[in-house]
C-alpha cells in the first residue's frame, strides 16, 4: 500500500536486515535521525558528540483508564506498536506475534510492551480493555493506549517514525504501517520489525536479550 508521505523506515529496515544478516555477535544499531553537538569538557578541550532522536516524554490513558507516561517504561526495554482494534488486516497477525514475544519474556521486568491505538473515535479505555482481555494479556507489563488524534500521530510518525493515518477508501478507515519497535533504555530506537513477517519476528526475539546484555554492560 502506497502513502501520501515517504518515510524513513522503508531505508531504515533494510539497513537493519542486512545488519542483523551480518553480525551474529553484535550492538545493536541506533536508527533514527541525529546530530552532532560540539561539547567543552570539564578540562576545556572541545570534542562532537553524537546526539540521537529519542521517544519524548508521552501520557495517555491506559486500558485501565488510568494514566500512564514514559515513567512506567523508565530503565526499561520495550516494543511499541501502532493498530486499532477494528483492524480486519495487519493487527490481529502483528498482537498474535507480539503475544508469543510477550509469553516468552513475560516473567522479565526488564521488558516492556506498549500498543497505542489510531483510533480516536472509538477505542476508549473500556474498549481496549476488552481487546486485552480477549488477546489474554492482563497485568501491566504490556499497555494498551489511547489518546487524542494529533497526539498519537505525531508521536507515530516523528518519534517511532510509522506511518499511519485516517483513509476514508481503506478497508477498516485507517491505514498504518505494521511495525513492531524496539527501544532501549535511553528511548533510543534499536529495531523495527514487520510484525506481520515470521523471521522479523524471530530475529526480533533475537535482538532483545542482546539489547537487555548490552544495557547491562
């Protein structure tokens, strides 16, 4: 499916596949947008740091209809993704790989999960709750969110770097790409995977205990 916008992912991908093919022991690579910012040390000597685009500070409702921000996700690992749960496509295959990935680290504190619905007009807390419930998640290691149509978007589409947007001519009225998105403990983006793609999700289940390992280096 075509977008009215380009985005960097479609590159970003296929640089992090060809990484991952190459390097079997490996740190993972940092994606994203960067600068260099020219810094003055405490002993007056001038050096260029590498400063990369983070997840900024965020709070959305929960399934729970409690709030929730980035505080609940801090020193933290997680996988966030974008879907609704009217979605007829792409989200009923990208959370039933997602829930073998979250069965797998369940019992890890150290890994986080966080869904943020596109649909601002009818997934409230309550329905998401029930989304969860039928997809077999309860507790708080994975989080299921709402929040406004502005909100949501451009933390999608300039933060995490997905696509996603209303069409009216779409199947389920709403488009988006279906990305599941590592991110360290730093808010640092370390991966996107096709949630839909069995050997994305492998190698994604791959990446995590080598990101946990490098944090605690």
């Amino acid at each position: 499916m075509k977008f009215k916008r380009s985005f960097p992912f479609l590159s970003i991908i296929t640089y992090t596949i060809l990484l991952t093919a190459c390097h079997d022991a490996r740190k993972l690579p940092i994606l994203g947008p960067r600068e260099a910012e020219t810094i003055t040390t405490s002993d007056g000597k001038i050096t260029v740091d590498t400063v990369y685009q983070t997840i900024p500070d965020f709070k959305f409702l929960n399934q729970d209809s409690t709030y929730i921000s980035n505080e609940q996700f801090k020193d933290k690992i997680y996988i966030a993704d974008f879907f609704f749960t009217s979605c007829s496509t792409i989200c009923p295959t990208m959370h039933r790989n997602m829930k073998t990935i979250f069965e797998k680290y369940k019992d890890n504190p150290d890994v986080k999960y966080l869904s943020h619905t596109i649909d601002f007009k009818y997934d409230k807390p309550s329905v998401l709750k029930r989304y969860a419930q039928k997809l077999g998640v309860d507790g708080s290691q994975w989080q299921f969110v709402y929040g406004t149509k502005d909100s949501i978007y451009k933390l999608a589409e300039y933060s995490y770097l997905v696509a996603v947007m209303e069409d009216t001519t779409a199947r389920d009225g709403y488009v988006h790409q279906g990305w599941l998105v590592l991110i360290d403990r730093q808010r640092r983006i370390r991966g996107a995977y096709d949630g839909t793609n069995p050997e994305q999700v492998a190698q994604l289940m791959k990446d995590i205990p080598v990101l946990l390992n490098e944090d605690r280096k």
